[in-house]
C-alpha cells in the first residue's frame, strides 16, 4: 500500500470518525431539548387539567385512565408528586408524552403525542448521515489530493536519488517550499553536490598521477630495451610493462569518467572478425565460438577492447577453458571459475576492487573500463553466474542507440541473438 492510498485512508478514517461523533452529539442533544421541551408542556398542560377538575370543568383531564403507564402509576401513587413519562413507540399512535399527579384518591393524567419530534429526530438523523457520507467522501478526496501532490514531491527526490546513486551526478531535485519534504530535496542536492565534488577532485587526483608517471614510465619502457638479454632483463621488462598498462588504464578509466569526452567511431562490422581480433589480442588460449554471426554498426576498437578486458579477466581470475560465443550481436564471455563476487553482480564493477579473493587479486580497472567503453557505445554489459558453475559476462551490442543488427543468412533474429550456456 502507498503513502498516496495510506493517506487517503487515514484522512477518510479521521473525518468519519469525527463526522459520527459531532452526528452523536448533535444527536444526542437535540433528543435531550425535545424532551425538555416536550416534558415542560404536558407539565402545564396537566398543572391546567388539575385547576379544573378542582373547579368541577372537567377540560382535558384523563382520570384514572386504564393506559397510563404503570411505572408513572407507581411514582405518582407513592408520592404526592406531578411527574411525566415518555412511552415506547409501540401503539398505533407511536410515542406519547404523559404527565400525572394524585389528587385525593385519584390519579389525573394527560397526554400528548411525541410522533412530531420523534419524526424531526429521524429526519435530523437523516441529514446528519447524509452530511457525514459526503465528508467522509470529500476528505477522502482531497485527502488523496494532498498524498498525491506529497508522494510527487518525495517521488522526486526518490528518482533523483536513484539517478546519482546510477551515476548521473548532474540529477537534482526542484526546490519547492521549505516543509520537511523540501529540506529533504536540497538536503538530496547538498548530497550530490558534495559527492560530484569528491569526485571530481578523485578524478582530477587520479588522472594527474597517471599522467604524471606516463613520462617516466615511457622512458623506464625504452631504457629496458637498452639492457643486455638476460633473465634480470626479462623481470624488469616484464614489471615495466605491467606498470605501464596499469598506468594506461588509469588514463582510460578517468577519461570515461567525464561524460561527453569519449566519442564513439562507428562502422559496419562483423561481430565474429572482433571477437577473433580482440582473442588475438589477448594472446591466450581462447576458444571463439561463432552461433550466429551478425553485422553491426559500433566502434570496433572499443568493442575489441571490450571483448579483450573480458578475456583477460576471465583467464586471470577463474579457470580455463574460457569460450566467447557469438550469437549476432550479442558477445558472451564464459570461464570455469568461481563465478563474480555478490558486491559485483549487485552493484556493477567498482575500480580498485574485485570483491573475491576466490577470482583472484587484481585493481578493478578492467571491468570498469569495459562498463564505460560500453556507456559510450550505448551497449549493455551483463554479469550472471551459471547454475552449473562458472561465470558469464555477456556484451549486447543490439542494445544500442541506433545500432543496425543483422544475422549472416537471418536478418530478423540477430537482434534477440543470446549466447548458449
């Protein structure tokens, strides 16, 4: 149940409760006037009767009468009182108002009919549960106004809150007014503009360092080249060269990082001539498995990219035999290993962490470039574990903006291509 329905109901529920609680005073009150009211006129209606059969006119007197209450009977009878009754309405003339008093040996009584109150009474209860209908159904309108326009203004800080937390840190929240709701909107913008600035100042801190150590690492690059063969030559040309893509990568991760600096340069190509070049690349053992070719309009050298950080993390990682299935425009990369970490699979590769130590040691920079060259080609990348073990990272380039699929020998599949467990 929403907030907008959980509202409407309480306001509905408070305005009924409090229309049957005026209708049961008003109620309440008016039947206590009536008969006051009602009591105060047979009383002077029977203090007349009495003065006349003092006088011997006789008038409106019921003497004795054998239909007078007996519980009036009694009180009159045991005390030299004048009192008054209101029967049930259970005869043929409905509810009647006596009044009596002994006088000697005699009981005097007179009535008077109380069907007219009776009927103003029903008629009264009448308007008020008609009024506390239309209450109630009017509080629960506007009742479910008010939630409306509330649940609007914390859906939105919601939405702009799941947008940053998604990455777009550009998302904010209109102001408007200064209630709790609003506080709760810029205090989501405070948020942002804080965590943008963090941020930025990573990225500045980060791409500066890279770039910095470029240089010399270039110059340590070409300084290995200078020493003698040799097994102390290999480790150091081995060492260089890891640290000179680990700074590569670096480089790469803090340009995707500022939106609108990669472009991509699209062609026409065939998905099955990438993955093979992008196996090549990697120069491991890697068998490519072709289901379903297709052609495709994307930037091929992010694609190859893509495919060879997926390839690589897959042998670093996990365990052989690692196999790329194509299947259209749809890229699969499996290996035999543990599978991807929970962190990963639920919250998408974060650099700087891998998450398992069963998948290996490792920076995190792979998978986040691949989640980035493929925000820029407007691709989708998927994480999944298989039941029978392994991991599958899937890459679909059908998903892109503008992208044009096509299967060798079936057109009209190679969009829904999937890759074969």
């Amino acid at each position: 149940m929403g907030l907008r329905t959980k509202t409407a109901l309480v306001i509905a529920l408070t305005t009924a409760l409090a229309a049957t609680v005026i209708g049961f005073l008003v109620h309440h009150r008016t039947a206590e006037n009536q008969q006051q009211n009602a009591r105060t006129a047979v009383d002077d209606l029977l203090v007349e009767a009495l003065h006349d059969v003092a006088s011997g006119t006789g008038g409106s007197a019921l003497v004795d009468p054998p239909e007078l209450p007996a519980a009036l009977r009694r009180a009159v009878t045991e005390r030299p009182v004048r009192a008054t009754y209101l029967s049930a309405p259970g005869g043929a003339d409905g509810p009647v108002m006596w009044a009596a008093a002994r006088q000697g040996d005699e009981v005097i009584a007179v009535r008077r009919s109380y069907a007219p109150q009776a009927r103003a009474l029903a008629d009264l209860d009448r308007v008020l549960l008609g009024s506390g209908m239309a209450t109630t159904v009017l509080g629960c309108v506007l009742g479910g106004g008010a939630a409306a326009v509330i649940g609007r203004r914390i859906g939105a800080s919601a939405k702009a809150a799941r947008q940053i937390a998604d990455g777009d840190l550009t998302a904010r929240v209109r102001r408007a007014g200064k209630d709790e709701i609003g506080q709760l909107g810029a205090a989501v913008n405070t948020m942002a503009d804080a965590l943008n600035d963090r941020l930025e100042a990573e990225r500045r801190v980060t791409a500066d360092i890279a770039h910095e150590l470029r240089t010399p690492v270039a110059g340590l690059v070409t300084a290995t080249g200078l020493l003698p063969p040799g097994r102390p030559t290999e480790l150091v040309t081995t060492s260089v060269t890891a640290l000179r893509d680990l700074v590569e990568d670096v480089l790469e991760v803090a340009r995707l990082d500022v939106p609108g600096v990669e472009q991509a340069d699209c062609a026409d190509v065939l998905v099955s001539a990438l993955a093979e070049r992008a196996v090549r690349r990697t120069g491991k053992d890697t068998e490519v498995r072709v289901v379903r070719d297709g052609t495709v309009r994307t930037d091929p050298r992010r694609v190859e990219r893509i495919i060879a950080n997926l390839v690589s993390n897959a042998h670093r990682h996990a365990a052989p035999p690692v196999v790329v299935e194509v299947a259209g425009p749809v890229v699969g990369v499996r290996d035999h290993g543990p599978g991807f970490p929970d962190a990963l699979l639920s919250e998408g590769p974060r650099r700087f962490r891998t998450g398992a130590r069963g998948r290996g040691l490792g920076l995190g920079l792979g998978l986040t470039i691949v989640v980035g060259q493929a925000r820029v080609l407007g691709a989708r990348v998927r994480f999944e574990n298989l039941p029978g073990g392994g991991a599958r990272a899937t890459l679909d380039l059908g998903s892109a903006a503008g992208a044009a699929s096509s299967s060798a020998g079936d057109e009209d599949a190679a969009g829904n291509g999937e890759p074969a467990p």
